[in-house]
C-alpha cells in the first residue's frame, strides 16, 4: 500500500496551491480548480466545494505519493516524505526523477536535500520569488523532526554516558586503594601497584570504546 502524505504536508500544499472553487483558466490557459487540479474533470463553469476540492487534491497527489514511494530508496520521516510529495507535485514526476536531489538522497546525503530544493526557484528562466518561498517551505517541513538514516541500517541508540556518579565513586576507590599500598612503599607494593595500573588501563580503554568510540 503507498504511503500517504501526512496532514502537515496536505495542509502545506494547500497554502501554497490556493483555493479556487469555481474553474478558471491558468497562465498557460489550462482549466484549473480546487487546489490546483486540472485534466478531463474539469468543465468550464464548475463549481465545487471545499471538501470536493480536497478530494481532488488527494487523489492528484496520488501519482506523486507513488513517484516518491517509488524513486527514493532510503528511509523518511513523515515530513520529509511529505516534502518531497509537494516538490514533486510542484515540479512534475519526470523532474524529481532526474533530479541531483535525488541522486544525493539515494546516495544517503541528507543533509544537501534543502540546498537542491532551492535550485528549483526558476520559470522561464527568471527566478520566481513565490517558487523561492515555496521552496524554502518545504526545506523547513523537510528539517522538522527529520532524522538521518538509511532503509537498511537504523539510527543508532544513543551510546551510554562514560561518567556517572557510580563510575565516579568507583574510581574514586580505587584512587584510595592505591594511596594506601603506596604509603607503605617497597617492591612488593610497587609491583602490586603496577599490576592494578594496568589493568585499570586496559578496562579504562574498554569501557571508552564501548560508549565513545565508534564501532
């Protein structure tokens, strides 16, 4: 079953679409209504309502819903998916498939996605500032609550903090054990002293690699 856009992303896209519920003819003279729905549908004259006009607009992002769920082969957040619906939706399916975002995401580079979205701000050549705000709307949906993973490979639980107050008292111990052997200082003592040392070392470095380091 495709994914479905979340109510985030449909309220996003109708603001950027605008309500119109009686047809008209757009810029380029295609008959238009609701949020932005054109085809076969739509007679001259027509007249819906509001929740007419939502049911068009789900079942035109239908298509796209399919491309994103289609085209993209890592994991998203509701809000990001729902972002990459608007700009498909906004740009055409033929265009985010060819699309550099796309390569990158796919190539798990999250972080270029808001970057590559505002290279699409052009019509006819010439910068649109309203496709600029667009634009710059969807990075902002993109970056709320997203995370950064790939399909195959989760994110990675937070790694355990390396001071605690048990750890601290722990050391604190074994900083007063060796006090002790060295105020009776001899080559017994020593020895015994270096062997504690070394082990510490080794379980010290142990412990670090299991919470710090990366595996």
């Amino acid at each position: 079953m495709t994914r479905r856009i979340n109510a985030e992303g449909l309220a996003h896209i109708k603001r950027w679409e605008g309500l119109e519920l009686t047809a008209y003819r757009d810029v380029a003279g295609v008959l238009t209504i609701g949020y932005g729905s054109t085809g076969e549908h739509v007679k001259p004259g027509m007249r819906i309502t509001e929740p007419q006009a939502e049911n068009l607009l789900r079942q035109d992002l239908s298509r796209f819903e399919q491309a994103v769920e289609r085209f993209v082969k890592v994991r998203l957040s509701d809000n990001q998916y729902a972002a990459l619906v608007s700009f498909a939706f906004n740009v055409g399916v033929g265009a985010f498939e060819r699309s550099t975002l796309l390569k990158r995401l796919n190539a798990g580079d999250y972080a270029s996605v808001p970057a590559e979205l505002m290279r699409w701000t052009k019509a006819g050549g010439r910068r649109v500032q309203g496709l600029a705000n667009r634009r710059a709307a969807e990075a902002g949906l993109w970056a709320k609550g997203s995370y950064v993973t790939s399909r195959d490979v989760d994110a990675k639980p937070a790694p355990d903090p390396v001071f605690t107050k048990e750890n601290i008292s722990w050391g604190a111990g074994i900083l007063g054990m060796l006090g002790s052997i060295f105020s009776g200082a001899g080559p017994v003592q020593y020895a015994l002293a270096a062997l504690i040392i070394i082990g510490l070392a080794v379980g010290g470095y142990l412990f670090i690699k299991k919470r710090v380091l990366p595996v």
